[in-house]
C-alpha cells in the first residue's frame, strides 16, 4: 500500500491509542510498533496516546479498575521513555476512585504525562470529576473525553456521556480546556457538534473511524477551524483522510494540524 506523506512541519495526533502486554488485544506489541512506524511515514510528528487498561482483559475498557488503570498508564510511559518528543501520554483515570483517582493523575502528571483521558466510568457532569477537573486546571493540562453522540438509554455497567453532559462540564470550569472525543466514533454527530458550537473550551477532536457525507464540512462550519483538533483514535487513514477534506475546503491546516494543539496542550511540542 502507498503511503501519502503529509507536508506540514508539525502534525500533531492528539488521539492515539497504545495497547499493553496483558490486554484484550490480540498482537499488542505488533499493533504498537505498525502504528509509530506509519505516524513517521505520513508525517506525523507528535503523538498525544492514551492505554486503556488492559482493553478488557480484567475490567471493562471504559471502567477500569483501579489496578488496571495503574497498570495501563505505567505502560504508557514506558512507551513514552522509548519515544522521547515523538509520543507523550493521557493519564486514563477511572473518577470513582475517589483520592486513589486523584493520586492516580498526580503521579502521572509527576511523570510528565500531559492530559488526563476520562472514559465512561461516570457521566461527565458528576462532581466526582470536580477535584480531577480542577488538578487539570492547576498544571494547564486538557482533559479528553470519551463520549457517545447522544445518549438513548443505558449499558450495563457503563456510564456514558455525550456532547450535551460535556457541554455543562465545561460550563461549570470555563478555566478548564475539554475535548471531546472522536466525532467520527459513532452516533449523531450533529447533535454533538451542535452541542460544542457556543462552548469556547471545548475542542472538537476529529478522529474516528465513521466518514459519513458532510461530517468534516459540518464541523468545519458549525465549531470553526479555530477548535478543530487532527486526531487519529483505532484508524489513521480517516484522520489523515479528514485533514486533506478540511485542505480541500480551504480551512487553515496549519492550525488544525498543530496550532490549535499547541495552545490546548499549553505549547509543550516547542
């Protein structure tokens, strides 16, 4: 397969996921290594990733428990030490955890992880994110959240949250920067783009793997170039695929590409 090399100085994946040995995920290692080794090749030049857990190995990949939670982010700072200045990481923090949850995230920011990611362990909106949302504040990190594009009804012990919960979360904080996760990840993308529009601190990651018709043009022109953020999640060539669609549109690729990350992440690429 030929690979399309993108032309930007700096490419940034603000969504990108690494798997641990002890995981659900048959060839971890082998899916580690194919991933940087592509991220080079089409020009990416940093990586903001993320380790679930052990992907449902021993607890739900969106509900980790505590001892996974630990485990997957001591991984991942492994795999950050192999690849100094190309990969930085999301401390993955399941919030019911209470001051474990928030010991959990010093450590990690101790470590020079620079994001926190939430999955679905609560809805987003619970004050149980309060003392997390505001350590984030306090070391000028982003918080990434999983989201579900409009919630109808409920999973068994998965707690989701959808652009709407987001929205008042970040209402709540106007402080803090959110992201919300993979608009192309499933569901009514409209209705959580919609949902984001007026909100200035939340960003609009553009990762996922759904490539409907109009998606990467409704965001562009309901959320703005200026809070659009390049993002690849479990599927690189739609995020790369999306970043040439804005191009075509006329949108400001450098900013999708890396200044908008450089202003969430507090410029910590320079």
């Amino acid at each position: 397969m030929k690979i399309r090399q993108t032309k930007l100085n700096m490419l940034i994946d603000i969504h990108a996921n690494f798997y641990a040995p002890r995981s659900n995920v048959p060839r971890s290692q082998t899916l580690n290594d194919a991933y940087l080794s592509t991220a080079r090749k089409v020009g990416i030049t940093h990586i903001v990733g993320i380790v679930m857990g052990t992907w449902g190995e021993s607890s739900h990949t969106y509900v980790p428990s505590l001892d996974d939670m630990k485990y997957g982010n001591r991984f991942l700072l492994s795999v950050i030490e192999k690849n100094k200045r190309f990969v930085f990481g999301y401390s993955y923090i399941n919030p019911v955890y209470g001051e474990k949850a928030l010991e959990e995230l010093e450590f990690c920011i101790g470590k020079g992880m620079i994001g926190m990611k939430l999955g679905a362990s609560v809805r987003c909106d619970s004050c149980l994110l309060d003392p997390l949302v505001k350590k984030c504040i306090e070391h000028n990190i982003p918080i990434l959240q999983h989201v579900s594009q409009r919630r109808f009804g409920e999973y068994p012990h998965v707690t989701l949250s959808d652009a709407a919960d987001l929205a008042q979360l970040a209402k709540r904080f106007p402080e803090a920067r959110f992201i919300q996760a993979h608009i192309a990840g499933g569901g009514d993308w409209q209705f959580g783009l919609r949902a984001a529009a007026d909100i200035p601190n939340i960003w609009i990651d553009l990762s996922g793997s759904g490539c409907d018709n109009g998606m990467t043009e409704f965001a562009l022109s309901t959320v703005g170039e200026d809070r659009l953020l390049f993002g690849t999640d479990l599927t690189l060539d739609t995020g790369i695929a999306r970043l040439y669609t804005l191009e075509q549109l006329g949108a400001n690729i450098k900013k999708i590409s890396s200044l908008n990350a450089q202003k969430v992440y507090g410029e910590k690429f320079l």
